[in-house]
C-alpha cells in the first residue's frame, strides 16, 4: 500500500549537473539556521532555561542537539528533492514556503532563548508548525518522498509547541 499526497505524482528526480553540489548547498543552508539556533539558545540554557518551571514531558537537554541535527538533515534532503524534482512556479512556491517556515525556525530560538521571551516563542512556534504544515503539503505534491521527510519535523515541532504552552502555563 501507498500512501501518497493529494494530487502527488511518482517522485521524478531529474538529472542534474551538480547533485551534490545542490544537495551541499541544501545542507548549508538547513545548518546555518542549526547554528543560528544555537548561538541564541546555548548562552540562555545553564542559567535562565535551568531556571523556568517546567512540566514533567520535558525532555532531557543532550536529547535535543542529536534531535536536531536529524530534522535539519531531513529537512535538506527534502528541499534538495523538490529543488531537483520541479521547475518554475511549483517550486519557487515551495522554496518560498519552506524558506518561510525555516526563517520562523530560527526565529523561535532567537524569540524564546535569546530574548528569554516565552510568550513570544508561543506565538512564533504556532507560525511554525502552521509552515511547516504548508510545506509539507507542497512538497508532497511536488515529490512524496520530499513531504514525508518533514513529517518527523512537524511531530517534534508540535512537540516543542505544546512544552513552549506549558512553560507559558508555569511560569
């Protein structure tokens, strides 16, 4: 069984000069917002994170980094599918979506860490999630495999919304 996007079509990758090349590029880019992130949130952890209430879900800190790092590469593997999978409007469109939602990604660390601003980072988490769900959605329709290697990435993302909402709640 199959389970596909409205409308998708078999994922159809074309030939492109410089495969890896594209796909390094999609890996820089994805790790660039990583390192964003982290600049923003490692300087808060030790002192103003360890301080706030936080409920009993809360994962671990060493689980996030590793965490990370896999959506970050999943998410570049997908854009490189629709970069070398579409032409013209579809995939500006959906480069344009997932360069949206990967901008409100590194927004939210900046937001919620780096300004310590938990309200903030409830706000721009919803955007997100509702982004990433955009994605998702057109990438699906451009390549199947490229919309289902974000699927991971909206479960932890609406994770991480629902830990923001209840550390809004305790503190």
């Amino acid at each position: 069984m199959t389970t596909s996007f409205p409308g998708a079509s078999p994922p159809k990758l074309r030939a492109s000069r410089f495969p890896i090349i594209s796909l390094i590029v999609c890996l820089l880019v994805c790790f660039a917002v990583a390192a964003i992130g982290s600049a923003a949130t490692l300087p808060s952890i030790p002192g103003w994170y360890e301080g706030l209430a936080k409920p009993d879900f809360n994962p671990p800190n060493w689980l996030f980094a590793p965490v990370w790092t896999i959506l970050y590469a999943m998410m570049a593997v997908a854009l490189w599918r629709v970069i070398n999978s579409a032409d013209g409007s579809a995939r500006r469109r959906a480069v344009g979506i997932f360069a949206v939602q990967l901008i409100l990604n590194a927004a939210w660390s900046v937001i919620f860490f780096g300004l310590q601003s938990i309200t903030g980072g409830l706000v721009i988490i919803v955007l997100l999630d509702i982004a990433i769900f955009a994605t998702i959605a057109q990438f699906g329709r451009i390549d199947r495999l490229a919309g289902w290697l974000l699927v991971p990435y909206v479960i932890w993302v609406s994770f991480a919304a629902l830990l923001n909402l209840a550390i809004f709640i305790l503190n």
